[in-house]
C-alpha cells in the first residue's frame, strides 16, 4: 500500500468510525439541527482534546504527524475495539511488515497443522493465509462449501470465492453477515500489512467486479478473530448450525485456522455425518 492508499483507507476508517458513534453515547445531545448519523468532526476534536483543524486535516488523510498518544484519545472517542485500535495505528503511524512481503511465497501447511485438519473429522475447517487464499482444508469442508480441489490454487481467495461462487451465496442464510465476517479479518490484514500494494489492487478490483463488495467493505468493521453462529442450507444436508471460530496460528507463517464446529443441541452434527457417510459410499461405489 503506497503512502497515499494509506492515507485514503485511514480518512475512510474515521469517516466510518465517526458515523457509528451515537451522541448520546458520549454526554452530547441530538439536537434538532444534526441532520447525518454519529459525531461531527468538531465534536470528536473536542472530546479528543485536539484542535477541530488538525483533527479536520487527519480525517482528510493529509501527510501530517501524528503520535500515539493522540491516537488513543482519538481511538477513544470512537469508541474502538481492540482490532480497530491496531488497524488505525498500522494505517497513520505507518508501522507494518517491508513492502517485500508482498512477493512471498504461499505458506506450507506444517504436518502438525495437517494433522489438526485430519482429526477434526466432524468440523469444516479451512486454513488460510494473511491475503485469505485459501491454503489448506480438511474434508468436512468440502462436503459442506464446495470441492476446493476442482478450484485453481490462483483463485482460492476466501473473499473472491464469496462473491464470485453461487455455492456461498446459497449456502448462507444471511449470507451478509457470513461475508461481514470475513471481510472484517481482512481488513485486520490490511491494516497490518500496510506496505503490501496487493491489498490496494485487490479491492481496487473486487470494487469493480462486485458492487456489493464495495458496499460490505464500507460497512466492515476489524476483528482478527470473529465468533458467530452461522446458519446454512445446504442442498443435501437441509439446515445446519455452526459456529465459526478463527484462530491464528503462531509461527514463521502467518496463517489462520476457520473452523466450524457443529452448534450443540443441533442435528448439524448428525447430518454432516450421513453427508460424509454417503458420498463415501457413492465413491467405493465408483471405484469398483
């Protein structure tokens, strides 16, 4: 990401931020003249302790100095996250892994890490790296999200997947929200890897493509690790329930972990079973 990209994704992550902060929530009144969502400008200056023209000049994504002790008070008022707090300091303290990351290689999958994938027989779980290219899956997910091996490794990204492939968009109920989430780990990466130029011409080209996405990623907030309880309807299995929990794994790669564990008290758990059972069945069918 070059310096002014930067500069543009931190105006945007303010103006958004700002939006989503409630007067009332901060001691100040509606009033009957405030005519957009959240705080003004002037008010999150005020509340920060900050000039209202170097808060103006910030928000505008001008080339200015910032410290961090600014930024907290500015995180504070906006009422961030922990996540949010990382993504906004990568993003105006310029602090992120060298731009020569962005030619690494793809991440191999350790045999420990493979051995993870195979034991969770009952739990999809999709292993992806910071640029959400899909690295590694076990077969409980290809059973309930599609045959990634039938996909070319250049187009296993998580997030073009979700927007270029009909099989999520029917799978998800709200399929909205099960985009949200990954789109919210994203900008996680985004932020943290702020020298990587892939970043900017990827959403430059998703934008594009997908005028949905553009809408979504405005929307998105910043979660390394989102827990949510997913509903699917699968078209052989009916409706299961998953609760998605996304782990980083330590190491020299930087690599995550989705995995889908069947929501208890739900027979997701029992279908997902009889789905794998039976296509078993159908391929020793085959085979002989």
């Amino acid at each position: 990401m070059n310096r002014q990209t930067r500069l543009q994704a931190l105006s945007e992550f303010l103006k958004g931020g700002r939006a989503k902060v409630s007067p009332e929530s901060v001691g100040l009144s509606v009033g009957a003249r405030r005519r957009t969502p959240g705080l003004r400008r002037e008010e999150v200056a005020q509340l920060a302790g900050v000039s209202p023209t170097w808060y103006t000049w910030l928000e505008q994504g001008r080339d200015i100095k910032v410290s961090a002790s600014v930024l907290d008070a500015v995180a504070a008022v906006l009422q961030l996250n922990a996540d949010e707090r990382k993504y906004l300091y990568s993003l105006a303290l310029e602090a992120g892994p060298a731009a020569s990351l962005q030619h690494e290689e793809q991440p191999q999958i350790s045999p420990s890490l493979q051995k993870i994938l195979q034991e969770l027989k009952v739990c999809p779980t999709i292993i992806s790296d910071r640029r959400c290219q899909i690295v590694g899956w076990n077969e409980a997910a290809s059973h309930v999200f599609l045959d990634f091996d039938r996909i070319p490794a250049s187009e296993r990204n998580m997030i073009r997947l979700l927007f270029t492939r009909k099989e999520f968009q029917r799978l998800a109920v709200n399929w909205q929200h099960f985009a949200s989430g990954f789109l919210a780990i994203f900008r996680a990466y985004y932020g943290q890897y702020v020298e990587d130029e892939w970043y900017g011409q990827f959403l430059e080209e998703m934008s594009g493509l997908h005028p949905e996405f553009q809408t979504l990623w405005e929307q998105s907030r910043v979660s390394s690790s989102p827990e949510v309880l997913i509903e699917f309807r699968h078209a052989k299995a009916g409706k299961m329930l998953f609760q998605l929990t996304s782990l980083q794994v330590h190491g020299s790669a930087d690599v995550r972990c989705s995995i889908y564990t069947p929501a208890p008290a739900s027979t997701t758990e029992a279908k997902l079973r009889q789905l794998m059972e039976r296509q078993s069945s159908l391929n020793g069918d085959t085979e002989e």
